[in-house]
C-alpha cells in the first residue's frame, strides 16, 4: 500500500504518437503483473495501462472507498513534454468490491482486495485517429507495434437456462418484499464454465460485439476482470456530470417489428417502469444530497443492445467546487439497479442469502484524473477468468409482481453478452 510520504509527486512525461497503435496489442503482449484495458468503439476511446507506478489500495472492504481515498494523500503529478488533453496525461485506474463484507465464497476475489486505484508505469491513449503515451521517465517502454495471439482458446458449455437454487432465491426476495421489508432488491447468479481462454482476444470479440459499451480488464498475473459494461455510473468532465438510470428490460429479436413491439412492451409494462422510477428516484437524490445542481430529466427512452434492450433515463447535472468523481462514486454506489431500496437493507439482503461473492461483479470500475474527472461504470456483462475457469454473472431487479421463470430468462440473456462472444449462443 502506498503510504502518503512517498504518494506526493511523480513525473510523468507525455508525448504524441504519430502512428497508429494496437493497444490491445499492448495489454495482451506486456509482462506488467497489473494491467488494465479500456474501450468505448462507438466514443473513439481507448487506452491501456501497464504497470504502477502509485498503487492506492486496501484490502478491506468496509470503508473502501474512504480508504483508497486516504491512501492517495495529496498526489501531485507533474507533467511534461507535448500538450494533449487533460485525459492524456495519465489517469488512475481501478475499481472496488460491490459489498462492505467480507465473504468467503466462491468466486475467490482476494487478489482485488476491496479496492484499489492504480497510476500506471505506462499510460497509451486514443481518441479517434490520435495517439498519446504517458510514463514515467524510467520506465521501459514497450513496442509500440506489437502483434498478439487471436485465437479464442477452449471453454466447456455448460445449461445456464435452468437454475432451481435462482428461482428459489427469487421467491425469497418477493417474500420479503411482500412482507413489506424492501421495495426491490437485485438477484444475481454466477455460471461458471471450465476454460483455457485467451483474455485478449475475448475482449478483441467483446469490444466488437458491444461497441457502444465500455469494454474493460483489470488484470492481476493471471486472473482477470472483464465484460462489456453498458450502464455509467458516473462521467465527470470538468464540472459537468452525466450518469443515467438503466433498469428494466426485455430481449432484442432479429425481425424489426418483433423487436419493436418488444420495445413497446417494456416502455409500457408497469413493473418495468416502477422499477425504472425506482433506480431514477435514487439517483437524482443522492447526487442532489452530494451537492451536484441536476438539470431537468430527459424523457425516459430505450438503450438497445445486441441481445437486450433496457429503459435508459439520462441525468445530467453540475459538480460542486471541493467535489470529486470519487465523491460521486462512493455517494452513488450501490445504486437500486444493482442493490436495491433501502439501499442497505437490500445489500446486507444480498449478502446473506446469494451462493456467490460479487467481489467486483455490479461494482464501480473505471479511471480517473489526478485532478478529479473521469468515468466510472458499473460492472455488468462481466466475468472472473483464471487459468482454467470463466465465472460469469447477471442479475435481475426484483419488485411486487416479479415472475421467477421471467426473471430467470433475463439473466440468461444477459449471461449471453459474454456467450456469444465465445460462440457458446445460437
């Protein structure tokens, strides 16, 4: 852990690539022990980060964020060389555990501990046709046109259409809420599939697939974090936030007038929009209890994917002065689309009756700039890959009138966001 005497000032230098670079390339290819991985396709955003050259982090997972927070002390960057945007400069990178307990389950999420932030060694950036790289000045850096190994690997199918020990935890969640205990809480699953994989070019067909969402990998030696997150938690640029709600679904279907009638069923269901106003409520108050001036809602419309399509309601607001992305972040997580209300009770809900650890699964993953702007998403459509297993999730909003079978159904099409990608979906 980074203590605050040696947390101070780091030089970093920048300059301007002026060829393209494969920075998937980079991620699969680099010997760094800790890495991450970002993509946005559809925003012309990419970026690596290789090595640490600050580490912010504590292994514990009650007051996770307070202590990342602490630990980075007063962190002062100074930057030289050629000018770029402020997003070139280098940025911290890294994510937290969803819950404040700490449980012994499956998965084993020890190595990400309860949270961490990472300033890497080497910091390679693009945005649309441009190319930075950000490092420390003793840093080795890598070659900036390297080549890597795209075959997929081997993984085992395995049914995750049917799971009895699911539909059971989901008539447990609507006796509670029938009992008056919470409004709505999240079930989530695990599937866990026997697997030889090659990160890299897992994400090469995620990126692709999903190329409106945030494709991202945070990887420690051999295990790693990844999925396609297509729900922001938060985006700070200077003092403008943008977020949204993202909560209510119904899968996609290849004819367009299926596919649209399916959209009109979920803009009109009224469990989905209950719980949509649920997840919109929440948000807006906790951002206007953290000081953020919110601007008028936009009209709540549908975010189509490949495979499922959500009711997607954008906020947008102004940060106050003294406030920072990770302010929001801790003032925003869980949000009622992961946990659910009371956002407490929901989660100690959680905690005590899924199978599974989320460890990091529907948590907050992301970067930010040393002066405070970034993005952070939630970590959804997301999997643990180790040497020979892939452990995917998904997971479902539970209100009065939920149907198990349905519910079921859902994570199914959400596990399959992953699937397809390893050709295991029809």
């Amino acid at each position: 852990m980074t203590t605050l005497a040696d947390s101070r000032t780091l030089t970093l230098v920048r300059s301007q690539v002026d060829q393209p670079v494969d920075l998937l390339g980079l991620w699969a290819t680099s010997s760094h022990d800790q890495k991450a991985y970002w993509a946005i396709p559809d925003e012309g955003f990419e970026f690596v980060a290789l090595g640490r050259a600050r580490h912010f982090r504590t292994e514990q997972r009650r007051d996770r964020f307070q202590s990342v927070r602490a630990t980075m002390g007063d962190l002062q960057v100074n930057l030289v060389g050629e000018p770029g945007p402020e997003f070139s400069g280098g940025v911290l990178v890294g994510g937290f555990a969803f819950s404040d307990r700490e449980l012994e389950r499956h998965p084993d999420w020890a190595v990400f501990g309860g949270g961490e932030l990472v300033l890497p060694e080497i910091f390679v950036v693009r945005s649309n046709d441009s190319f930075w790289i950000t490092h420390v000045d003793t840093a080795e850096l890598p070659d900036l046109a390297p080549g890597f190994d795209h075959r997929l690997g081997q993984v085992k199918e395995v049914d995750h259409k049917d799971d009895q020990a699911y539909l059971r935890l989901v008539g447990q969640a609507l006796a509670e809420i029938n009992a008056g205990t919470m409004d709505k809480v999240v079930t989530a699953r695990s599937l866990s599939l026997p697997a030889n994989l090659n990160a890299a070019a897992l994400l090469e067909r995620l990126r692709m697939r999903h190329p409106s969402c945030a494709t991202f990998a945070i990887a420690h030696g051999s295990q790693v974090f990844l999925g396609s997150s297509p729900e922001t938690l938060v985006n700070v640029n200077g003092h403008r936030v943008e977020t949204a709600a993202l909560a209510g679904s119904r899968p996609r279907h290849e004819h367009p007038g299926a596919d649209a009638r399916l959209r009109a069923e979920l803009l009109a269901n009224p469990k989905e929009r209950t719980e949509h106003e649920i997840v919109v409520e929440d948000i807006t108050r906790s951002l206007t209890i953290a000081g953020v001036r919110l601007e008028a809602l936009s009209p709540t419309g549908v975010m189509k994917l490949r495979r499922i399509q959500h009711l997607h309601t954008p906020i947008s607001g102004i940060l106050p002065d003294n406030t920072d992305i990770l302010d929001l972040v801790r003032a925003l997580h869980p949000t009622p689309a992961v946990a659910g209300i009371p956002r407490q009770v929901a989660q100690d809900w959680i905690d005590e009756n899924e199978s599974m650890d989320r460890g990091w699964y529907a948590a907050p993953v992301g970067w930010m700039t040393p002066t405070g702007g970034g993005e952070f998403r939630v970590a959804l459509r997301s999997a643990l890959l180790t040497d020979d297993a892939l452990t995917l999730f998904a997971g479902g909003g539970i209100v009065d009138g939920a149907e198990p079978t349905h519910e079921l159904a859902e994570t199914a099409t959400k596990f399959e966001a992953l699937l397809g990608a390893l050709d295991l979906t029809p």
